[in-house]
C-alpha cells in the first residue's frame, strides 16, 4: 500500500527525515516515491518512479534546507508509475503540495468541474485533481488553506489519507483521513505525521491516530483535531508499545496472516465504485473500449498459473451460470507452447497478482500474434501484463507480500463476479437477478470477518494433523477449484503433499488412498450439490479417513458424518468460493506454523515467477 511521511519542527533536515521514513515504508510494497519540501518560500518537490533510493539521489543531487517537508510512496491504483504520476502532486502554481492514500472514487467529476474552470492538469491520478480541487477552493475563499481543504473533502467519494504543505502558509502540515490510517507523533519541538507507525518510531511514541473523516493542522509548536463537518475534538495520546518488525506486519506473525486478514476490506475494494446497485450491473471502466468485443464473443478464455489458475477455474463456472458464454480456461506454461486455435473475435484473459509471471505474459503474446484480443485482471499497476494488454480490470488488492497468495485470489474472484454479471446483463440476465447478486457481493466483506473469527478452531484442527503426511481436498461445482487451491496453499507453505480433486473422481482410483492416516478436506456446502458430497463423505468414513468438512452456518446434518467442521455464512453458489476458501488458507497457515516452517517466504519458490 502506498505510505505517508511528513515532517514539521525545529531540525532543518525535513526532506531526509521524511525519506529515512519512507524506507522504513518500503516493506508495504510500491513503485514509486517522491518528497516535497519548502526551502526559501519556494516548493521543491523530487520524485520518481521506482525506488525510495531514486528519490534519496535527487535528494543528494539537491540539498535541501527546509523544517517542513511531506513524502509518499505510491503503490499505483489509478496511472501507470511514472515520474509524472509519483506524488507529491502539486497546483498549477507549484504552491501546494499533496500526497494521498486510497482512491478518489468521483475524481473525473470534479476533475471535469476544474478544467471548465481552467485549471490544467498533468498526470492521470486522482490525487493531483483532488490537489487542484483544494487550489481553486483556496481561490475562491480568497484564502485560507485549513477551510479549502476541509470543503474539498466534504465533496470527495472514496478513501483518502492525505498530507499537504503550502508556500501559501507554510507554518503548518494539514492532515486528514477517510478509510486510510495517518497519525501524528509528537515530538520534542518537532511533529512526524504518517500513514504508518513504522516510520515514526525513531522519533516517538507519543501518537495521536486520526479516526475516519478527521483531520489536523500541524505547526511548529502544536496541532488541532477536528472533523471533517468543523467539530473541534480532542485527540487522545497513545504510546506506542510495540517494535519496527511486528509493526512492518501490522501485528501479525507474518505477512501471509496479515493479508489474509485484510481479506474483508480488499474485498471490498475490489468492487468499490464499480456497483450499480439499483440497476442490477456493474461499471468495469478499464473494459469500456471492449465491450462491444466482449458482447460479441463467441467464447471467452482465461489463461494463468498457480492460484490464479484456480480463481480462472471459478471464474470459468461464474461466467457460463450467469452469462452462458462458452469458457475455455488454460494453464498458461500449456497453451503458449500447442499452438491454440484462435480466432479474431477470441477474448482471452490473462489472470495475475504480479502481471509479471513468463508463462502467462507468454501465453497472452501467443494470443495476440494470433489475432485474438488479450485484456487483463491484474493486480499491479503499470506491470507488464497489464500494459501488454488492451484493456482489463484492476483487483487493488494491494501489494501481496507473502509468496501464498491469498488476498489477491478472492479478490480475482471479487472481480470475476463482476465480469461475469458485466457479461450477464448483457444477456439474458434480468435486472432483479443483478440486484440480488450485488447485494450478495456487499454482503461478502461482514461474512469474511464472521468466517476469520473461528480462526482458533481452525488452529486446534491444525495442531491435530500437522504431522499428517498426506492431505486430499474435495468439492464439486464452484468448491472444486476451491478444493485444488487449498491442496496448493497447504503443499506451498508447509511442504505436505496435497491434492485437490472433484469429490466424484474418488471412486475412479483416489480412494485406494484413504485409511485412517488419511485427512480429507471437503467443503460441503448446501449447494445442488451437497447431497452427492454427502455420499462422497460415507465413502470415505466406510474406510475410516478422517474427515474435516467446510459446511454452511445452518447444516445440521454434517456434524454426523464429519470428524471436525468449520463453518462459512450462507451465499449465492458463485460466489460461495470467497467464503470456503478462507478456513483452508487459515489452516495451511496454522501448520505452517506448527512445523516451523518459513511462512512467508517458502522453500524453493518465488512470490513472482518471472521465468520459465
Ligand atoms: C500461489 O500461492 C503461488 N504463489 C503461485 O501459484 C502464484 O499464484 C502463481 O505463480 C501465479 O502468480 P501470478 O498470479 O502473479 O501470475
């Protein structure tokens, strides 16, 4: 995720302050950073796209003496990274300087307001225009940043968490946040504001956390709370207790748990802004220029690897239900080597977290030579899969730290829910069915958190089977792709051998596998399913396997015939693979842990397979 630093007090050093902070950030992920500093009256802002280092040479290629200073490191949502689009952004004048967590959702509104206006604009971002949209409030107040700023943000839709100086009145940093954290530590004669602690704690640990829809106004010799509707409030302090490595996970042990928590909020910003609740659609506007194509298609292919390939997989089910299209979906190492049959009006999509993976961007590139057009869902920005392909929607999962993927794979199925109702309405799908489906994906995030709150359960099953030497994963229907990415998480991180088949395919020659040694994962969800997977599990509690069955809040019958169960909420059958995948990430994770071995960073892979 992107990370804030700013600096205000009696040192003279500000820009190399707020970059030593900005290292500390680099952990989050991003691709690229900048600082803006006031030296002379004057704004000076240095920035680049790519490293924290890029920004610390222009730095040492021009000093800078200033007591107030800001800096970002900008994990790319809106444009691709580039020096343009780096932040600090600044107004036309080069008198304000801003720098933005999260997403301006309505930022091509307001952006039309400003250039009808006359204000120019140069980058692709969000947060320049919101930067200019504070500038022309200043204007016509004749005045008075603190107002302007507070104004502009009454307008703003989406998540912010901003800093921004000003030579206009530049005695103070204003700060302000809406879904995306920032702080203020207070120190000796000097104030460190942040998005994280991380980059706080060698100066202080004397914090102030703004809440949502807060704001501060930073000086030389103090700050001021208050909300974004002018309430004044009183902050409390808070003393930061714990050390620079566990704040680098957010708390959490590692980052695999860290982002399997965060799960419930990328979630949902993989849908944000892009529901249309009262018609029943969605508004992808990466696919715009291919609709037509995408209406026309005679069958969509997904290519992609790993974790991927089993969200392809769901995908695959997703788009047939709700939009009768025929779907191939391809292992990418597979299809850019047997010379497919392709033909013009072919859609392929490549899916990937890192937009880097060879086999993948291989794949798309054999397509494209055949005339087929390749789009992506991607989650990062400016990688080179996205930018090789035409067209394609973003997951704004984050950066994805742990080498098992696990947010950036129910975040693809977020978006491939939304594909496939894109594709739907343009059907036969109704306008009430569509309602019904994006109530369902607003219901998603709440039922995530219900499904990590059994997490204890989940670590005592791991605790009974961590030594088991062999696991198989069961579903049918949507939970089959589940059933093959739970086999993978469990195999990648704690180097059991795992496999994941369709509970029906027992019978054809797995089951000389099962005896008591023998833990079998099912998700058992009631689906129209649910009964043959009933009988998959008698089959297997006939010749004594143990049995540990994902199941639905309401079932009452599973207790009978599983050894243990775990529960998920109950939701439409699409998009029940976001939910039943969670308890078999949870338990990959917990014995992982159990055997000691390197969560985050597994034996023998790489999170980003940029190689054959
Ligand atoms: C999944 O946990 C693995 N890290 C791996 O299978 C991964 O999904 C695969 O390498 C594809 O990566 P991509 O999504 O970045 O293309």
């Amino acid at each position: 995720m992107c990370g804030i630093v700013g600096y205000i007090g009696k040192r003279n050093n500000a820009a190399d302050i707020v970059v030593n902070g900005l290292k500390r950030l680099e952990y989050r992920g991003y691709d690229s950073a900048g600082v803006a500093a006031i030296q002379d009256g004057g704004m000076h802002v240095l920035k680049r796209a790519g490293k924290v280092n890029d920004t610390e040479e222009l730095l040492r290629s021009t000093p800078l003496t200033s007591g107030l200073a800001i800096g970002h490191t900008r994990w790319a949502t809106h444009g691709n990274p580039t020096d343009l689009n780096a932040h600090p952004h600044s107004d036309n004048l080069n008198e304000i300087a801003l720098v933005h967590n999260g997403i301006v959702e309505n930022y091509q509104v307001i952006k039309a307001k400003l250039l009808k206006e006359g204000y120019t604009l140069r980058s692709e971002t969000d947060t320049e225009v919101l930067t200019v949209f504070i500038r022309s409030l200043y204007d016509k107040l004749g005045g008075d940043l603190v107002e302007a700023t507070r104004l502009a943000l009454t307008e703003v839709r989406g998540a912010f968490g901003i800093a921004l100086i000003s030579t206009l009145e530049p005695d103070k940093i204003i700060v302000a946040r809406r879904g995306s954290p920032l702080l203020v530590g207070i120190g000796d004669g000097e104030f460190i504001v942040a998005s994280d602690a991380a980059a706080v704690i060698q100066h202080t640990r004397q914090v102030i956390f703004l809440e949502d829809n807060e704001m501060a106004i930073v000086s030389h010799t103090g700050y001021k709370t208050k909300t974004i509707d002018n309430r004044t409030i009183n902050s409390r302090i808070h003393q930061i207790e714990y050390d620079l490595e566990s704040i680098e996970k957010g708390g959490y042990d590692h980052f695999m748990l860290k982002e399997i928590y965060e799960q419930p909020s990328t979630f949902r910003d993989a849908f944000r802004g892009r529901l249309l609740e009262d018609e029943g659609r969605v508004r992808l506007g990466g696919l715009s220029r291919v609709a037509e194509k995408l209406r026309n298609a005679p069958r969509i292919i997904f290519t992609a690897c790993g974790t991927s390939f089993h969200a392809a997989l769901v995908g695959e089910y997703m788009i047939e239900q709700l939009a009768r299209i025929p779907v191939e979906v391809e292992y990418a190492s597979e299809f850019r080597y047997r010379n497919p049959v392709l033909r013009e009006d072919d859609v392929i999509f490549a899916i990937s977290q890192s937009g880097e993976t060879a086999d993948t961007l291989a794949a798309i590139r054999e397509a494209k030579l055949k005339g087929a057009s390749a789009l992506g869902i991607v989650n990062v920005v400016g990688s080179t899969i996205a930018r090789e392909t035409e067209a394609g929607v973003f997951i704004h999962a984050g950066p994805e730290i742990g080498v098992a993927s696990t947010k950036a794979f129910t975040s693809q199925l977020c978006v491939l829910s939304l594909l496939a109702l894109y594709l739907g309405r343009m059907r036969d799908l109704s306008r009430k069915e569509g309602i019904e489906i994006v109530k369902a994906i607003q219901k998603i995030p709440d039922q995530i958190e219900s499904i990590l709150a059994q997490a204890e359960t989940i670590r005592e099953i791991a605790q009974l089977y961590k030594d088991s030497p062999n696991f198989i994963y069961l579903g049918r229907g949507y939970n089959y792709p589940v059933a093959l990415e739970g086999a993978l998480k469990l195999k990648e991180i704690s180097y059991i051998h795992a496999e994941g088949y369709p509970a029906a395919e027992m019978k054809h020659g797995p089951l000389a596998l099962i005896d008591e040694h023998m833990p079998v994962v099912f998700i058992a969800t009631q689906d129209e399913l649910y009964e043959k997977v009933l009988s998959n599990i008698e089959v297997v509690r006939a010749r004594r396997g143990r049995v540990i069955a994902i199941a639905n809040e309401d079932d009452d019958r599973i207790t009978e015939l599983a050894d243990h169960v775990i529960t998920i909420p109950n939701t439409l059958p699409h998009l029940t693979p976001v939910l039943s995948v969670l308890p078999l990430q949870l338990l990959a994770y917990y014995i992982a842990v159990l055997r000691d071995c390197n969560v985050d960073m597994p034996r023998n892979l790489a999170k980003s397979v940029t190689v054959e």
